[in-house]
C-alpha cells in the first residue's frame, strides 16, 4: 500500500488486490525517514480509475464478447494490466499520530513521506496500547477486523454516559443492548428497560431453553402483574405529573384534584376507591367533575394502582435491597396501550428521581427502545440533563434517528451505529453526531448485520466496526405471521 | 520601453521591410487570396488530419464522373474474413539504442459475425548497433532505422505484419485477407516475407486480398469519389489506370469503394483476386464481414485490438524496470521545457 494524495484531513492509498484491508481497518503510517507514525482509519474503498483504464475495460469487453479470443503475450503483460485493473484506492481520515517517543499525539499538521512511508494494518490491541485503553469491567461486545480480534467496551464508559443504540429494523440494535444489559447486570448493575415489544424477557433463557447466568435477577413488569403501584408511594407529585403529561388534565380540574388527594390524605385513606368516591362526591363544577372521572376510569382500567394494605405494589427500593448483585427490571410495554405506555414511564421516571434524589437507591441504567413513542418531548432534556445528575444513564435505542433531538445527540457519549441506507437518516446522524460526515456515510451504508460502528467515549474517540458476537439470549419478541412456513 | 522602441525604428525602418517581405514572396507564391477563394468550396483541417467533405466535393470538380460505378450486392457464400493490424511504439531509449514494442492483432469472421480473435504481444524489441549487426537487414536499412524512430517503427511493424500475412495465406484456402493500408512493397519488409510472396500465396491457395486505406495522399481520388458518395448502396469504381499513373510498384487492381449506405466513408482499396472478379469478391466480403459505418468490422476490431493503451504502456515499463536490471534515469521533455506550454 502507497500514500497518494492527501485531501483535508484525509489520505488516499493506492493498494493491490494482495493488501487485505476493509472499511473501518486502522492502517499505521510509519514514516522512516522522519521516525514519525499516523494512525488512519479506513473510511471508504474505490477501484483506481482513469478515463484510459475505463476505456481500456470497455473496450476489451467489447472485443472478447464480439469473438472468443486467443493470446499470444510473451511477456505476460496482460496479468499485468489485469492487476492494474483491479487497483484499489482507500480513502482513510487522519484520527491521530505517535510521535518519537511513542506516545499518543494530536498532531497531524504534518505530512508522512509518499516514498518513506510503510502502511501496515494496525491490530486492534496495538490501537488500544497506543491509547493506553484498559479497564476492570469489560463487556466483550464482539470482534473486529479481519483478523476477528476481540474487542471489549468498559462497563465504567457506561456510567454517567448517554448512549444511543440506532440502526434499521433488524440490524442488531436490540442485539446489542440484550448484551449490554446482560453484562451491566452481571456486574451488578440495576437497569430499567423500557421494553416495547415484549422482548427483554428472553433474558432471563438461553437460546436452548436453559435458564440463564441473570436469570434470578430478571424481573417481568406488566401492569397489574408485578407492575402496581399505590397512590401513597407515586405521591401527589408523581399522581399529578401523571394527569397533567400524560392524561392532560386541565389546569382547573387538577387544583381540584389537589383539594381531594389532600382531603384524603389527611383522613388517610388514600386509595382508589376513595379517589373514586371523592370524585364523585366531592362539591364541584360538574365538567371538571366529568373531566376527573374520565382520568379516574382510565387510572382504574390501566391496572397499575393497588392499595397499599393488598401489600403487592411496586417498591423500587425493596428490589434493589431484595437484589444486592443487580437486577434488570423489564417494564413490558408492547400490549398495552399508547395512553398507558406514557402512564408508565412519567410515573417511573418521577419516583426514580424521587428516590435518587432522597439518596435510597442507587444510579440506575435506563434503557428505552423507541422512546418517541411515549416519553413527551419536554422530558427528553430532563432525561439527558436533570436525570443525569440524579443518577439515571439512559440508553436509547431507535430506528429513527430524526426522532431525538438536536440537543441530545450534542450531549450523547457513546453512539453505536448499525447499517442504514436511508440517506435522510444518515443526513441526521452525520450532522450532530461526533463522526465526520464521510465516515458515518460511507461506513453505516454498507455495514452487514450485527455489525456496527462504535463511536465516543466507549472506543476513546477513534471509532471502530465492530462484528457483535452472537449471544445464548432466548429470542422473543418476533413478529405474529400468518404464513407457517 | 520607449528607448527600445526609437532605438529599433531607428535601424529598420518597417515600410521598407514589409514591401521587400512583400516582393520577395510574390516571386514565388501568390498571396492574393481574395480572388482566387471568392466562390470556392472550403473544408478546414485542424492537428494535420486529412478531412474529406461528407457530400463529396461535387460533380463540377469530378473530372471521372463518367467513369462506370458498380454497384455491390452481398453474396451469401460461406468465406473466412481474415484482417491483420499492428502498432508499434518506442517505449525506452539507452545509450546505445531504442526499445520498441509491437502489437498485432488479427480477427476472423464467417457470414458476417466475427468468430475468433488473436492478440500477439506486446513483444519487445531493442534495436541498437549490436543487436543489428546480429540480424540479416541490410546495413543501409540498419543505419536508416538506427537514425529514424518511425523507420524503426515501421520496419517492426511490416515484419510481423507480413509474417502474420505469410501464415494465413498459407493456412486458408478460398478466404479473404484484409490489410490495413495499400498493396505497396516496402522497403522494410524481408525478401522472403515481402507483399508479393503474400500474393503468390494468395494465388496458389485461391485466397484474396484487399488493403484498405482510410485515407489517400491522392488528392484527386477524393474528387473522383464525389460520384460515389451519390449512390445509395454500396458500389466501387475502378481507378486502376489513376494509381497506376501515379505509382508503379503497387500490387493488384485499385478501386475505390463504399462499403456501406449514404454518407459512409469511401475508401481506397487495392485487391489481389485470382479471378480478377471484383463484383464477386466484395459480393462476398459484404456477405461474410459486417459493415458498421461502412467499414469492415474485423479490421476495426483488428485495430482496437493491436493498439497500445496507457495501461499496457505503464506495465510494459513495470516490466522492463523490473525484470532487465535497468536503472531509470530522470528526464524532461525539451521541447515542453524550452517552450513551455499556455495553458487556455
């Protein structure tokens, strides 16, 4: 392999079909004149063309497809011309440089010799020792390269991050973050997953029918079946923000429904049946009356409030002290409906901060697939800012990448990008996301299954393709079909 | 700048110097054009190239319009279509020498689609002093080649042109050869290879031959054509006593020809024939050649086949650097670098 040309920030390498390398490869350029080295990545493949090559190529399909044709090349110039023909050019971006005394550098305004300089391949473990990449919880996501190294993420990059998982349908994105919450729980890790199609319950199985290593630490939450929740426990706080972002309750009903709830509170019978009676009876205007039953029947048949005395609610701090060595709550969301969905989350999300705030649990890993869906917009900055400091690390995870904001994706550490070849999306991702635009077009456009691109904090800035390895998680969540084939 | 200018009108004084420019040229060419061009038809020529005008030049030019044109119908009897090309180029010079490469390709063709090609080269040659005193050419042929590159060139190519011609006069019976250019003897080829020892072979093995030139230094031929370019369909005219007046060594009859319909390109073409039946033998070129742009097809394949492209050119120069042990020196182009060149 020969450096070309350079252009910006990037170098072009003229290589012959014998150097083996593939898009996202790192190659070391090893000036020996200067004793100085650059580290590239491989961004983007293309044949060596001239108008005389394509001409060339043209023209001698044209000649072998008009009559069947004999050689007589002595010289055996033809291989020669065949080789030419199959020259490559790779396009790889300049990510960073070792200068003399070996040491990781960000000074790449120098330019390696065309005639001094070897390219070779750079192993993933020599990128790592030169960014001196180490840590004590790896999560061993996959392989890389050619040569299948593995390849580790830390489980210490997740905390306090905000990752996005995003690619096309049926790329690998839940894959992924079946992997990630896997091993996150493993070491201990509490982790809400907001589930949408009933899926994540595959953790706690292997693929041949096996309880798996989590299996006592996965809990399934459904409304009325493990997910319930008292009206004392959600407090008025939480009730309200309920009816008001998610059921939108008017302003003037609400006031009349802090006037109940505080009514029932001092005579301490705070239950459904009460909210109920109150309701009902209580002396008020009669469309704000209409307008409390109306979000009463929906709490009701929503199935996710208990009494507090039928001792089955949902205390987010008895699992964590039930489940000292980590839990995955999965939060099945995938029958229910959109009104319920939001019912959900807004009162997860507010007792979560209300417990972390009063210091009586621990950080927690969120994961939300397809959050869009049901958590409203003004919340989207209180998770990636507020929450954050409260001690929730969310991890989205979405096939629409225009779904999430601007904002998020400026404040985003670690993206994991499976194939898309929807240009628009591409669009989106490449403008906010910490990648330059060629690579993540290039790069995420011909990406197999199961492979992504990792870019942040997780992988020390300098992306990498990773092959994610296959795991024993029990399948769930695939589409109904009509047709047994 | 205004010195410079006094101190140069002061030695020539420029009337004078534009009359004497004037009588002087007038002695021998005239350079009163308005008159002379006033009603003429024009074509212009541009890089050197021979132009011809598409509806001919007209009849008022032609001084053969009488002469008979023959009309060409294709005849449908299986014939082996056999058409050589070749290129050479210089591709390295020594000290001592030049080396040259050479390409040759030949296409056959039967009812009229071509069946079977066959590219020779590109084969090295080096001509120096000492490799051609090794070789059976004459030592004023060897000077002459040593001195000229395009005589070298030439010469390379006329040899394996006619070996390749020697081969398939002798292996086909009743075909068709056709040669890219005139019937000519050269003063390059070998004495045992020559074009006449082709054309005995043609004879003995009742093959024909037909060398096409694309275009003449004749002028007056482009005129004849003029009648030509008339008819609808392919036909020829016989302009045998024309280049038989103008030069004497060419081989066989001469015509011009049209291969194709309209406007197609009408081209010189000298036969060998052992019948001497010329409505015959394009009869059947026409049945077993096809004829895009009224031109045969294998020889337009013959000649894409046998040029150099700059791909093979680079690895020719791979290969030399590669496997003879050579040292590349650096050079510049004189001209380019004396002159220099404005880009526009």
């Amino acid at each position: 392999m020969k450096i070309l040309s350079k252009n910006g920030n990037e170098l072009i390498m003229l290589a012959m079909k014998t150097d083996i390398a593939t898009k996202g490869d790192y190659l070391l350029i090893v000036d020996e004149k200067s004793n100085k080295k650059m580290i590239v990545q491989i961004y983007d493949e293309d044949y060596f063309s001239s108008q005389s090559l394509i001409e060339d190529i043209v023209k001698d399909e044209v000649v072998v497809a008009s009559s069947t044709e004999n050689l007589h090349d002595p010289l055996n110039i033809g291989k020669l011309s065949r080789i030419i023909r199959d020259a490559r050019l790779f396009r790889a971006k300049i990510r960073a440089a070792i200068d003399i005394s070996d040491r990781l550098s960000s000074d790449i305004s120098w330019l390696p010799s065309r005639v001094f300089s070897k390219v070779e391949r750079l192993r993933i473990s020599e990128l790592n020792s030169f960014l001196g990449r180490t840590g004590i919880l790896p999560i061993p996501i996959g392989k890389t390269g050619k040569d299948n190294e593995d390849f580790d993420i830390y489980a210490e990059e997740f905390d306090g991050k905000l990752n996005i998982i995003t690619g096309k349908k049926e790329s690998g994105k839940s894959h992924l973050s079946k992997m990630l919450i896997k091993t996150l729980v493993q070491y201990g890790a509490f982790v809400i997953v907001f589930d949408l199609n009933n899926e994540y319950g595959g953790l706690a199985w292997n693929s041949d029918g096996s309880r798996s290593s989590i299996q006592d630490q996965v809990m399934i939450l459904e409304p009325g079946n493990g997910l319930k929740f008292s009206l004392e426990y959600c407090g008025k706080s939480g009730i309200s923000n309920m009816l008001k972002n998610s059921l939108d309750l008017p302003a003037a009903s609400l006031r009349e429904f802090f006037r109940i709830w505080d009514s029932l509170k001092n005579k301490k019978t705070l239950d459904l049946e009460s909210l109920g009676n109150a309701i009902n009876t209580w002396n008020i205007n009669e469309l704000v009356r209409d307008a409390l039953i109306s979000r009463y029947h929906v709490i009701q048949t929503s199935r996710l409030f208990t009494d507090a005395s039928k001792r089955d609610e949902l205390r987010f701090e008895s699992i964590i002290t039930e489940n000292r060595k980590g839990a995955a709550m999965i939060v099945n969301m995938g029958k229910i409906t959109s009104v319920v969905r939001k019912m959900i989350v807004e009162l997860i999300l507010s007792k979560l901060v209300d417990l972390l705030e009063k210091n009586i649990i621990p950080p927690i890993f969120l994961f939300a697939e397809e959050a869009q869906l049901y958590i409203r917009e003004t919340y989207w900055e209180d998770i990636i800012t507020r929450m954050r400091h409260f001690g929730i690390y969310t991890t989205f995870i979405t096939n629409q990448p225009d779904a999430i904001s601007d904002g998020i994706y400026r404040q985003v550490d670690n993206i994991f990008l499976f194939n898309f070849t929807n240009d628009a999306d591409l669009d989106k991702l490449s403008k906010v996301s910490l990648l330059d635009n060629e690579t993540i077009r290039s790069i995420a456009k011909t990406l197999p299954q199961r492979h992504c691109l990792a870019i942040g904090k997780a992988v020390s800035d300098l992306p990498v393709v990773v092959k994610i390895a296959t795991t024993e998680i029990l399948t769930l969540g695939e589409t109904k079909k009509f047709f047994k084939i | 700048m205004t010195t410079q200018y006094s101190f140069v009108s002061s030695c020539i004084n420029v009337d004078e110097f534009d009359q004497m420019l004037h009588r002087s040229l007038n002695r021998c060419l005239s350079t009163s054009i308005h008159d002379m061009l006033k009603g003429k038809k024009i074509i212009f020529n541009m890089d050197e190239r021979t132009k011809i005008p598409i509806n001919g030049w007209g009849m008022k030019s032609n001084p053969y319009c009488a002469t008979t044109i023959n009309p060409i119908k294709p005849i449908l009897e299986n014939t082996t279509v056999s058409a050589i090309d070749s290129s050479s180029i210089q591709v390295a010079e020594t000290e001592e020498g030049t080396l040259y490469a050479v390409k040759c390709g030949i296409v056959m063709s039967s009812r009229g689609q071509t069946f079977i090609h066959l590219r020779i080269g590109p084969i090295l040659f080096y001509l120096s002093k000492e490799t051609i005193r090794d070789s059976e050419i004459d030592h004023r042929l060897a000077k002459l080649i040593l001195f000229d590159n395009e005589c070298a060139k030439r010469l390379i190519r006329v040899r394996i042109e006619r070996a390749v011609q020697m081969i398939i006069s002798n292996h086909f019976k009743r075909s068709i050869i056709l040669i890219d250019g005139s019937l000519k003897p050269s003063l390059f080829e070998d004495k045992d290879q020559s074009i006449k020892n082709v054309a005995e072979n043609c004879a003995l093995n009742r093959n024909s031959m037909i060398g096409i030139s694309k275009s003449t230094k004749f002028k007056i031929l482009d005129k004849i054509s003029s009648s030509l370019t008339k008819i609808p369909g392919p036909a020829y005219m016989d302009v045998n006593l024309v280049i038989k007046s103008l030069i004497r060594n060419t081989i066989g009859d001469s015509v011009i020809v049209k291969f194709g319909n309209g406007n197609s390109a009408i081209l010189r073409a000298d036969i060998v024939t052992s019948d001497r039946n010329k409505y015959f033998l394009f009869g059947k070129l026409l049945g077993n050649d096809s004829m895009a742009d009224g031109y045969p097809e294998t020889l337009r394949l013959a000649h894409h086949i046998s040029t150099f492209t700059n791909t093979e050119v680079s690895c020719l120069k791979g290969h030399i650097l590669s496997s003879y042990e050579v040292t590349e020196l650096a050079s510049e182009d004189i001209r380019r670098t004396l002159l220099g060149s404005l880009l526009i």
